[in-house]
C-alpha cells in the first residue's frame, strides 16, 4: 500500500479531474509539492465535512464533474463546511475539556467516557482523538440527541485494542463495531455510567503490565543546529508517512527556553524560542500547546 500511496501522490500532482484540481485550488495547495500531509490535513478535511455535516453525495459530484462552474460551487460549499466542522470541534473539545475540569475524576479511569447532549454526532470522532493526544489514553465520546439513543466514537492508543474492549461490554450497548484503534458505539443514555465502568475496567486488564503507554519512543538523538531544511528533504524521501511507516521521531537534548509568545486565531498555539548549552537558538512550533505552560529550566525536546 506505501507504493500504491506513492503512485497516487505522483498522480495527485499533476491532477487530470476538474474537480481536484478547483478542490487544491480552493484548499490552497500547490499540487506540484503535495505530499501525504496535505492529503490528510487539507483534502481529506473538506470532502470528509461534507459526510460529517451534510450530504456526502456532493463530494461525488465534485470529483466526477466536468462543469467549472458546479465544480467551484461544490468547492466553496466544501469549505464553508470545512470551516463549520473547525468551529465546531473546536467547541467541542473546549466543552470536553470543561467536563475534565469540573469533574477530575473522569481522569481516574483507564478509558476517558465523556457524553453530551449538545454535540455535534459528526465531529465527536475528531475531538475523540485530541483528547487521546492530550491526555494519552482511549477516550469515548458520545453525543445523546433528545429522544433517542446516544451515538458514540471511540479512538485509542497503541496496545489497547479499543474494538476488543468494547465488544466485551457488548450487553450494555444497543450497536458497536470498528477497528483496534477506532470505533463506533450506540448506547442507551442512562447506560453511560456503566459502559464507562466496564470499559475502563477490560482497557486496564490490557494494559497491565505493559509499558508506559505514554513513553516516547525516541528514533535517534539530534543536536540542534542540525536540525534544517535540507535535512527534512532527506528525511522525506522515505515517505510517504502513515500506519506502518510512522514519521521519525528525534530529540535534542538539554535546552531551555528563551521566549514563548501564542499564535492562532484563538492563541491555540506556542511559538518558542529554544537554546541548547552552546546558546545555539531555534524557534519551535508547538501545536495545540497555547493552553499548556512552557518548560521550565533544562528540558529534552522530540
């Protein structure tokens, strides 16, 4: 699949389809150094809105149209979605993050269960994923619509087989199925409570004695001024990145930060300015960091 995923990325930037080529035009992606991020950060995101938020049947249109015209309307319609379905999670998240806060105790189980009537079906598979990343563990979301059962997306971490998990709580569920690291539940709304339960309770039989789930595996130690550009452009020749070929991951050690400042139309993220003992300075990126407090003294960076 990595060699069927390279000859597609070949294909992809130099797209024969009217509907791509509006659809990267729209996404603002120079098609001739696409890679595998702006498939699954750019693209994806759009056409997947359409299925999250309306009707999927337009993204088919789209990519099968030989009419400019239609082919810029569905584009624009994409990104309308595409910029609802951010807001949207981003809610979420904060909503979810406001459940931890005002109820400390959620944390204590080996699966993070969290359920609302005010979300959004569509988009809790995504949220359901920043709060693995945040607080590295299997984490479940469910949106419980007034008058019916709730809908539920579970994503996990590496050694729990969240699919597994869940089918063992199979009696408190209506529906279920999905994958070792993602999947989907139906659940009576006064059952949440016990799934929570259950489902922490057969996470933590898989985990026990496992490695710390949270540990990071580091690929090789890199001092910080070679860190550069013609150094990415060798280290991406090994891609495409994904399942099976992960990203490296390197690390600098014993640095400090010199200057943070926020950036994001929400201060979502954390520009920092790091040096190593030989007061060798570069600026650093940290997503999603704009609510997390920076290092404090001598630190190792991945």
């Amino acid at each position: 699949t990595r060699y069927l995923a390279q000859r597609g990325l070949a294909a992809l930037r130099d797209p024969q389809r009217l509907g791509l080529r509006v659809l990267l035009e729209s996404a603002e992606v120079d098609p001739l150094n696409l890679t595998e991020e702006h498939v699954a950060f750019a693209l994806a995101p759009r056409l997947n809105a359409a299925g999250r938020l309306a009707d999927a049947s337009q993204c088919v249109e789209l990519l099968t149209t030989n009419d400019a015209t239609a082919a810029r309307i569905i584009a624009a319609d994409l990104e309308a979605l595409n910029a609802r379905r951010k807001g949207l999670t981003d809610l979420v998240t904060q909503q979810a993050q406001a459940q931890i806060v005002g109820d400390p105790s959620l944390l204590e189980h080996a699966a993070l269960v969290l359920a609302s009537p005010y979300w959004h079906p569509g988009i809790i598979g995504i949220v359901a994923s920043r709060l693995v990343d945040r607080y590295g563990k299997p984490a479940v979301l469910i949106a419980l619509p007034e008058g019916g059962p709730g809908r539920g997306s579970a994503r996990s971490v590496a050694g729990v087989d969240i699919s597994s998990a869940i089918a063992s709580c199979g009696d408190l569920l209506l529906s279920f199925g999905g994958h070792p690291m993602a999947a989907g539940v139906t659940i009576a709304p006064e059952r949440v409570g016990e799934f929570r339960t259950a489902l922490s309770t057969h996470v933590a039989g898989q985990l026990e004695g496992r490695a710390d789930p949270d540990a990071v595996e580091i690929d090789c130690a890199l001092p910080l001024p070679e860190l550069s550009l013609d150094l990415v452009a060798d280290i991406s020749r090994l891609g495409p990145f994904g399942a099976g070929n992960p990203t490296l991951t390197l690390c600098a050690s014993r640095l400090e930060v010199k200057a943070n400042r926020t950036v994001g139309r929400q201060e979502e993220h954390r520009i920092l300015t790091v040096a190593d003992a030989s007061g060798f300075e570069r600026q650093v990126v940290w997503w999603n960091g704009g609510s997390e407090t920076p290092p404090q003294g001598v630190f190792d960076l991945a």
